[in-house]
C-alpha cells in the first residue's frame, strides 16, 4: 500500500523541481512559453490517450464520461473566476497552481489504482504525470513570482501539493479497491475536463504569447513524446 504513496510523491516532485529551477535558473520569456507548450503537448496526449480513453473503457455508459469532463470543467473554471474576482494574487500562476491541484488529485488516485490492479504502476503514466508537471511548476511559479509570492512561500506551495498527490495515491490505493467502472471513469474524466479548461484558459494562451509560432511546433513535439512513452509501455 505504500508503494502507491512512494510513487504518487515520485510523480508530483517534478513541481518541486520545477519551481527550483525556475527560481535559480534565468529563463527568458520566450523560453518560458516554450516551455509551457511543450508541457501543453504532454498534457493534451495525456487527456485523449490516459484519461479519457482510460475513462471510456471503464464507462458502462458515456454519461459518466461526459459528467465528468464538465464537472471538472465546472469546477476550474468556478475556481479561476473566484481567484480573479478576488484579486488575482498569482498572476496566472494561481490559476496554473488550481489546474495542477484539480488535475493531480485524480491523477495520482489513478496511480494508486494502478497499482492496486497490476501489482506496479503504469510506467507512461507515470513519466507523463512527471513531464507534465515540471512545465507547470515552471510556468506557475514564475508566475507567482512575478505577483510578490516569496520563495519560501512557493517552495512551501510545491512540497504541500506534492504531499496532497502522494496521499491521493494513498486513498485510490485504499478507497478504489472494488471502485465500480462508472466511479473510476468519473475520476479520469474529472481530471480531464479540469486540465482541458486550463490548457484553454491560462496555459496555452501564455505559451503563444510568449513564445510565438514556433510554440505550435513544440506542442506537437510534447504530445509525440508523451504518445511515444505510451506505446512503449
């Protein structure tokens, strides 16, 4: 059962290590939107190949799979409308920061079922939860910089949500054991329309601003990537 926690901590350290890098290493703003359409690119494949494909085979019905996708959707978008009426502290790293948070949650239940089923952890997904969020973390935390966030106060943010994921993986470990099909497509699905409305909202929108045409070709690059670790597994 620990297992499921070593590796929900192992897929959300990248946070950690992104925010580092961002605070310690000069990234231009060019570099940045670069870096966030390639995280664009992985998270996308992500969506279509390990989540709502996932979400549909273990669907009795699409319903769950559409109340899913608009749930998640919902409730980013409920959550970025309530961070900009109050102010918009982050700069657009809060409303990534949500996005990583709504998207984590489910993602490391789905690792902790993973290796509940299989006896080990989905290897692409867990290389895809990694890539994904070390752009993010980037991304966010330049962000947050930017609005007056301390580092101390970042690095506190990203050792949290890395705790959160890994307890998350905890719980599916422990709560999706004899989970129904429907109850687990949900969860993907959730996860999916959460991420859908912030790569449309914040992620990509920034990547295009700052890192011109060549972003679309970097995006495609990100999605071949996670696709590529995919078919290996």
């Amino acid at each position: 059962m620990w297992e499921s926690f070593g590796w929900g901590a192992i897929g959300a350290s990248s946070l950690i290590a992104g925010g580092l890098l961002a605070m310690w290493v000069p990234i231009s703003r060019r570099l940045l939107g670069l870096i966030m359409a390639f995280g664009a690119g992985v998270l996308i494949s992500a969506v279509a190949f390990e989540l709502v494909q996932e979400a549909s085979f273990n669907s009795s019905g699409h319903g769950w799979v559409v109340a899913g996708l608009f749930v998640g959707s919902a409730v980013y978008f409920t959550g970025d409308w309530a961070i900009e009426r109050g102010g918009g502290e982050g700069g657009m790293g809060l409303p990534i920061t949500l996005g990583i948070v709504l998207d984590g949650i489910p993602e490391s239940f789905v690792l902790g079922l993973t290796v509940l089923q299989d006896g080990k952890v989905s290897a692409a997904f867990l290389v895809a939860v990694f890539l994904s969020n070390l752009p993010e973390a980037i991304g966010a935390t330049t962000g947050l910089l930017e609005s007056g966030w301390s580092r101390l106060r970042v690095n506190l943010l990203w050792i949290a949500v890395t705790l959160v994921s890994a307890l998350s993986a905890l719980a599916g470990y422990a709560l999706l054991d004899g989970a129904s099909g429907d109850m687990i497509a949900f969860v993907l699905a959730f996860a999916a329309g959460a991420i859908l409305t912030m790569l449309a909202d914040s992620m990509m929108p920034e990547a295009f601003a700052n890192g011109g045409k060549l972003a679309g070709i970097v995006t495609t690059f990100g999605f071949a990537t996670a696709f590529a670790i995919n078919l290996l597994e």
